[in-house]
C-alpha cells in the first residue's frame, strides 16, 4: 500500500516536473545548444513565486507568471552572453547559473522560504483547490496529492499545446531549423542569433514556471533546490526516447518527455521505499541516464 501511494505521489509530481524537461527539451534536442542556465532558473522560478506569495500576497496563478517571466529572463541573459559577447554555449550557461545562486539569495534574503497557508492571505494553487472541496473530502491525506496531479495534468496539455502551435508557425520552424542546420538557415536571411536567444528565453521560460509549480506543491523555496535539474531534465528525455517510436509527431514527443519524466519519478519513488538512501537519488540518476541510454544500443545489437 505505501508503494502504491508513494507511486500515487510521483506521478504527481513527475507532471510537474515534466514542463522542467519541456524547457530542456527545446535547448537541448530542438535548438541543440549545451545549456546549463535550467539548475538556476529552476531555482529563480521557485524562490520568485514564494517570495510573491509570501510577502507581497499575490495571487499564487500570477506568482507563476511571475516565475514563467523570470526564467525566461535569465534564459534571455545566457542567450546574450552566448551571441553578443562570443562566450561558448556551455559556458555561457555555467555563468548565468552561478550568478543567480546569489540573485536568489537576494530575492529570498535567506536560504530558503517556507509558504506557511495558515497564514492569512497566504495561499498555493493547492490550498486554492482544496480549502473549496467538502470537509470529508479536503481533509483526506491524499486530497493535496490528488490536486496536484489534476494541477500538472492542466498544465502540461497547456505547455504541449502551445508549444505544438508556435513550433508550427514560421518563427517556430525557423527555431528548429536554427537547431538542425545553423549555416543554411543564416543563408536564407535568418537571425539564427535571434533564434538561439528566443529558444532559451522559451526553455528557462517553462524551467522557471516548472519551479514555480514544484515550490507551491511542497510548500517550500530553498536556494539549492535547482541543484542537479539539468540531469533529471535529461534523464526524462532519455527515457521519454526510449519508449518513442520515430515516426511519432512533434506533440507526440513532447507527451513523452512528460512520461519519461513521470516514469524517472516512479522508478525514484519505488526505490526509496525499498530501502535506498535518499542522499544516494544521483547516483540512481546517473544509473538510470545510462542505462536508457544504452537500450537502444543493446537492442540493436540483439537484433544483429
């Protein structure tokens, strides 16, 4: 029964998630530029969103505008460092991620910043939910774990949905050309510089509202909590690819990064509850990273 609850409360949390591995997804696979700014703006998403709940009161829906916004800006800085000042992609990344450690101190001014909901006027997207369901019901010790899966779920075919059309339009295409072959998309008139900020500004965009939902789900913004987020990106995109057939279309790849991130939960949750130490998840992270990676490899040569 607690794996199955524990279960209950990864697919939850693995939506949530999933929009992260959206965001890498586009740096990553469409635009194919090395970017580490999402440990960062995970970060920067989760503490602007507590600290607007918290202290100024905001409406939690637009504290993860707020979130959205933020990480796009600090996606947009990497973007500029990248095309105006020359600095490597890889690199670009790194320094944007180091600087908003202390931009997040500074926004929290403290480590980290629990959003107390019995406070008056404090509330999360979850408490929003619950506190308007019948006592019987919001009482209910999974009631919380409920809401945030129907929460994620929203979300998520927001994020896909949108995605699915402005990757459809003629900007949208020029962005996932930029991706598959820079050099002839400059040859037809294309900022492909302007391409390359816009892609990052999109990926940290959805890595920042990402943190922003996690935040308002646990109740908690800490300064580290970005720590590692571009491997558990990965690892969800990997084992997303390893369940995807090729001749899948564009929205359908996108599902599956949300199932490989959902799926990276479970297989985190059931673990945990078998016995494994919580401070050994990146080791099992890595593991697991490989292991997808190497499935394709390995069927190949079965078939051989």
């Amino acid at each position: 029964m607690n794996i199955l609850m524990a279960i209950f409360g990864a697919v939850s949390q693995g939506l949530l998630w999933g929009i992260m591995a959206l965001g890498v997804y586009i740096t990553f696979k469409i635009l194919d530029f090395a970017d580490m700014t999402c440990d960062g703006s995970f970060a920067l998403g989760g503490c602007v969103s507590a600290v607007f709940v918290v202290s100024f009161h905001w409406n939690p829906y637009l504290s993860l505008i707020a979130a959205l916004v933020a990480g796009g800006i600090a996606g947009g800085v990497t973007g500029l460092l990248h095309t105006k000042l020359k600095i490597p992609a890889i690199l670009s990344g790194i320094l944007t991620m180091i600087s908003l450690y202390s931009i997040n101190l500074r926004i929290m001014g403290q480590a980290n910043t629990p959003i107390n909901t019995r406070m008056e006027g404090i509330d999360t997207i979850v408490t929003m939910i619950t506190d308007r369901l019948p006592d019987e019901i919001s009482k209910s010790s999974n009631t919380n774990t409920f809401v945030t899966m129907i929460i994620g779920a929203v979300f998520v075919i927001i994020c896909i949905a949108v995605l699915y059309w402005f990757f459809g339009t003629e900007k949208g295409s020029a962005l996932r050309a930029t991706g598959n072959n820079e050099a002839m998309v400059r040859a037809l008139g294309v900022n492909t510089n302007r391409m390359k900020v816009l892609g990052l500004v999109i990926g940290n965009a959805l890595v920042g509202l990402s943190g922003g939902l996690v935040v308002q789900s646990q109740k908690v913004a800490d300064v580290g909590m970005g720590q590692g987020t571009i491997v558990i990106g990965l690892a969800s995109i990997v084992i997303g690819e390893v369940f995807l057939g090729r001749k899948l279309n564009f929205a359908a790849k996108l599902g599956f990064t949300i199932l490989g991130s959902v799926i990276y939960r479970i297989i985190v949750a059931v673990v945990l509850q078998l016995g494994l130490e919580s401070s050994d998840l990146k080791m099992l992270t890595a593991i697991i990273v490989a292991l997808a990676l190497s499935v394709p490899v390995l069927s190949k040569k079965h078939v051989d």
